[in-house]
C-alpha cells in the first residue's frame, strides 16, 4: 500500500474543527504533501489549506484525494459519493481510513475501474504477510509504546521522526494504524491483520536497513489494555526494538474503554515491555518518556515530568511542549 | 459455528497414519461422535471405525462428513470432490480444517446450496467478535499455556476435560483451533481472527456460566514465541483463566520453527504466564505441569517428572502415562 501524492484533502461536512483531526494531521506533519482542501457548504473545520475545486486540485498535480473526515454516524453520504466520482474522473486514487470500505460502493468501484484509479481503504490490510521469523534485522528501531490507548504514540513517533529528519539522520516513520497511514502514504494497520501475522506484518513493513538507519514505529494499545494486549505483543516482537520510548497521560483514572480497569505505574509499565521487547531484542532499552500534559497546567506539567525524569532517570517531555530532542539525543547516544 | 452430530470420519487417501491424525483424535476423544469411517482404496490409515459407504453412514444417521486427514500438497483432488459431493446430496454437512477452503470450490458450494447444507471450514471465523470487554465472567475457567508450540496443550485440555467429565464435575473444553473445534464440535481458530478481536473472540465462547461450572480452554503458541505470543496474549487475557497448567516437551532444542530462540525455563514461563494472567484475573494462579515424555525412556520421564515437581511443588504428570487427576484434584482444591 502506498499512496500517491500529492494529496488534495477532503474536509466533506466535517462538524466542527475535530471531525476533520485526520486532514489537521496529515496538514500538520506533511504540509509538502497536500495540495489543496476540499470542503462541502456545511464544513465547520479549516486546515487553511487553499480550497480548491476538484478540476483545480487536478489541475494542480493533486494524485490522491484523502478523505480526512468522519463521516456522520458511519453513513457516506450521496453528497460524498458525487465528489468521490468527480475526483476519479479527474485522475485521483482515494484513500479512506473509515470502518466503511470505498470498496463496498458499487459506484465509486465502478468509476474507479472505468478510470484506472484505485480506492485504498486503509484500515484493511490487502496483501497477506508472512509469519514472524524473528530473525534479527540490519538497521536501528526506535518504538513507542504506552500506559493505555490513545496516549500520545503517534504523535509522539511522528514528532521524533521530524527531528532525527531535521538533525539529519537517515529516518522513516513507520505507520501501524489508519491515521498514519494517511499521514505517511504507507504501512498496515496492524489491529486489522489476521491474529497470526501480527508480528510478521511488523517485520515485513520494517525491513532490513543500512547500520545508520532509524525506522520510527508508532506503537498501538498497551500491554496493560485488556482487550488489546496481543496487538501490543504482536507488535513489539515485530519491531525487534532496539530503543523504546514510553508515552503516558497521566489525567487517566482507568484504562481507555474498560472503567474496571487502573492504569499501571511508569515503573511497572517499562518492566514489562522491556520483558516483551527482550524476546526479540535483548539489547532493548527505554530512551525516553512523552507526557501527553495537555489537561494540565504549564507548572504542574513540569513538576510531573520533573518527578517522572527523577524517578526513571531518563529525558522526560511533553513533545508538545518541549520537542523530542532530548529523547533523540538519548537515543542517538544510547546507539554509539 | 456449531457441527451436527454424529460425524462419518473421511480419511479419503491418507499416505500414513500420521496422514489421518484429526480422525483419530476425534475418535480417541468422542468415540461417540462418530458412526463409521469412509476411506478411498489407497488409504493407510484406520481409525478402527466400521467402513462406510456414504450410502450406509446416512442411513446409520450421519449428520456431517468430518475431514479427518491432511490433503497431499494442499491439493484437494477430483476423487475427494465426488464423495463430498455425494455426502451432500445424502444430506450431510461437511467440515474441514484445511487451509484450502470448501467454500473456495463452486462445485461444492452448488451442490450444498442445492440440498441445503452447510460447508464448515473451521479454521476460518465466519462471525464477527466483539472488542474484549475485561469484565469478570461467572463460573470457573482452566487454561492451558505452553513453553512452546505444539507441546500438549489441546490433548492435556481434552485429557482434563475428560477426567473432569468422569469425576461428574460440570465441564466444557472450549476449542480454539480447527483440530479442537473438528473434536468438540465448536469453537474459534483464534490465530485467524481479527487482531484487534483474539480477547474478545475467547470471551464469547466461554461466557458467564454457573459457579460450578469448569471451562477448559485449549492454549495456543507460547508467551515465548517470536511469531505467535501477540495470540497467546489475548487468549490469556480473554479466558481470565482461574486455574493455569503448563505444558512442555523437554527434547525440544530451540522454539519450534525459529532456530535462533531457546526455551524458556519452567520457572521463567510460569512466571511470565501469571503475570499476563493476572491483569484480567488477580487470582490466577498454576495448578499442574503437563510435560509430555513420548520422546523420553520411562525412567528417564519419571526422574525428569520429580525434578520437575519438586522445584515448583505442583503435581507434574505426563497425560498420556499418568493421567491428569492430581491436576484436576488441585484444581478443584485450590478452588474451594
């Protein structure tokens, strides 16, 4: 799977600013990717991309209309559909990360093949990997992982990716989910893979490497998330991490989704993928910690990220607030 | 997914006895299930069942035609597809373990179709799992976890399940690959579901149940291995096992399949195990070791057996010699 770009965004309807978080993403780590916006009458969001028709976003080199909006409860509506076509017709793949599939539309399947385009719906893996072999490969991995879903690890990835890209390091960022999937025109939504083939779809999107190489994998749910542990599992063994970074907001009152559930502590969290992480890689390590402080104050952020550094002994930041450098750092160092 | 029973056993044209091992597991474990068994001329293989013409075995009551041996080159061949064909037309289900699907062939879907008849591959989900949801289920649960692939846990389950049975506990083995589900008559192949759904598809076939009530889930993988533990995982955490056994071959010289990974230590599994265990059931805790000793001299297994007792102080038995009462005796000890 890798998509063309680059991307005209398509905003559709999207009911206030958050709707459209995929486009705000893909705008915020790729702004060279994106073309264009494309909103309906109704759109309450704005990536202050310009707004673009489809004929000028063709006209413009667009090759991939991304639709960076949920839909409204799951529906795509006939007002989607006639500007999907229009963006066919005009030479552009379509990519989605919506549970609804572009397959799934008789027309736009159609229009597609009429027109020599491709719907990707990235959610949903379309070639099958192999099973894991865990044999060591050439090249450096840095792997986020975290205290509960939705903490921070692609961000958090994405953020250190930018960096070591800045720094001049030799860098990819390695997408597991649909989101950045979108944002990086490549990887596999690893929760979406047949149970067998977690780790080997890992292994297959992170090949060998030259010695001086980073792939950055964004992490997926926690080792600590009762209903998905064996993705993080699968996931971390895949990786055969060589540098870890554990991501952490520390608001939570229980784990994502499942209220009987608490959250681990740092210490107890870091022991445990680093066990995990050892199976495959026994040189792996922790470089880092990213705090995810938006529900907290300036002062009380730091005093947190103060103790948490204290306690663990290692660069702790909000990458929002701070940057990743130090972590980078760490990383960088740890490897020489 | 629910087969009808009873079953005619097919061993078509197995090359050896190994060749029709599912047969002879079905009809080791329920030699009630199955009224005959039907073999094409150059069968090796004999599960000690009467043979059968399709003819017969429908007016001796057969409900569904069990493939109980392994295709040559994963190539299911013209002879195999009349009979089948024929078992459909005198109204039997067929069901399968293979890799290749029955579905996948049109002759056979026709057929099926036309006499209203159901083709079972087992190995593939044919419903959707819910996201596990980590609550506490009613009724008591035993799980079989391994130090590697392929060492014993379906046959310690059944082994526990039976004696459980004989001792007129109230109890259910819950299959959760297609060789389990071919001996039961249901379960999941969790190594094909979803990713995101190994947990959630374990907490549907072993629901609440009354407080008296045993489940005994069969175990996949192992915790250490490279390819697989994201599966174990999950099914771990999804069976909020009670009661925990574990299963070892002591010849084994590296991970099956991966050369380059050592076992584990009895101790270091276990330990591994609990931890896993207990984040969706605090109490878990081991009631046995299950070590099978095929490969080893009676004395030889018997010395291994005591060192291996004495270390972790819990009944350590071969199945297959001994039996699993001191397991189910500890157990049901550790649970009152």
């Amino acid at each position: 799977m890798e998509l063309q770009k680059p991307y005209l965004l398509f905003l559709g309807d999207a009911a206030d600013p958050l709707a459209a978080k995929v486009a705000q993403g893909i705008k915020q780590w790729h702004p060279e990717y994106c073309v264009g916006q494309f909103r309906l009458e109704s759109c309450q969001a704005d990536c202050g991309l310009e707004d673009m028709t489809i004929e000028a976003a063709a006209k413009a080199g667009a090759k991939t209309l991304v639709i960076g909006v949920a839909n409204r409860g799951g529906i795509i509506s006939e007002e989607w559909i006639s500007v999907l076509k229009e963006a066919l017709e005009a030479g552009m793949d379509l990519a989605s990360g919506l549970h609804n599939r572009l397959n799934d539309i008789p027309e736009l399947v159609e229009v597609a093949n009429r027109a020599g385009r491709k719907l990707f719906d990235v959610r949903y893996p379309t070639q099958s990997y192999p099973v894991a072999n865990g044999k060591k490969r050439s090249g450096k991995r840095l792997l986020t992982v975290g205290t509960d879903c939705s903490v921070g690890k692609m961000y958090t990835s994405l953020a250190i990716e930018k960096e070591m890209n800045a720094q001049g390091i030799n860098v990819d960022f390695r997408a597991t989910g649909q989101t950045g999937i979108l944002i990086s025109g490549n990887g596999v939504s690893v929760d979406c893979v047949v149970a067998d083939f977690i780790a080997g779809a890992i292994e297959a999107i992170s090949p060998d490497n030259t010695d001086d190489h980073w792939d950055i994998l964004e992490g997926q749910g926690s080792l600590f998330h009762p209903s998905f542990a064996g993705v993080t599992t699968g996931l971390i063994h895949g990786s055969q991490a060589d540098a870890l970074v554990l991501c952490h907001e520390p608001t939570r009152t229980h784990m994502r989704g499942v209220p009987e559930y608490s959250l681990p502590s740092i210490q107890e969290c870091m022991a445990a993928n680093l066990a995990t992480a050892r199976l495959t890689n026994p040189a792996a390590h922790f470089v880092g910690i990213s705090v995810n402080t938006s529900q907290l104050e300036e002062a009380e952020a730091l005093a947190l990220m103060d103790k948490i550094e204290t306690e663990t002994g290692l660069p702790t930041v909000d990458p929002f607030r701070q940057g990743v450098s130090r972590i980078v750092e760490c990383a960088v160092r740890e490897d020489a």
